[in-house]
C-alpha cells in the first residue's frame, strides 16, 4: 500500500517538476515578504508550506544544498 502512494508522488512529467519548484519559489518570496512586513504568524505559516515542498521536493530526487548555492536561488532570496 505505501508504494501506491509513493508511486502517486511521482511526478508524471518534468514540467510537473518544475511547477512544482515554481511553487517553492513563489511559496518562500511570500514567506520572506511576510517577514519584512512583521507578519509573524503568516511567515510561520509560508514556513511550514515551504518546508512541505522541499520535502515533496526531496522525495522526488531532488536536493537543494547549501554548499552549490542553489537553495538561495529557490528559496527566494532577495538581494
């Protein structure tokens, strides 16, 4: 049973990747934005979002670590 729902997180295509990391993106500017205007318990709440899609992320090949810079680039953050 738990590999049909494994097999269900799959993604069909690479374009289903790539909205997918679209929306971690988008997901972590919302976050940060909410930081930057004090919005304490919606940045917490973006935070747990975002958490969720890189987990999704994760389970689906692909890693984002901090040694080749590219969780910044994802994560949103601004300059």
């Amino acid at each position: 049973m738990h590999d049909a729902a494994e097999a269900t997180l799959a993604p069909k295509s690479e374009e289903e990747l790539k909205e997918l990391v679209s929306l971690a993106r988008l997901v972590a500017y919302a976050r940060e934005n909410a930081r930057d205007l004090n919005a304490e318990f919606s940045a917490y709440c973006l935070d747990l979002a975002l958490g969720a899609l890189l987990q999704d992320l994760d389970r689906r090949g692909v890693s984002f670590s901090q040694e080749n810079g590219q969780d910044g680039y994802l994560l949103g953050t601004r300059h």
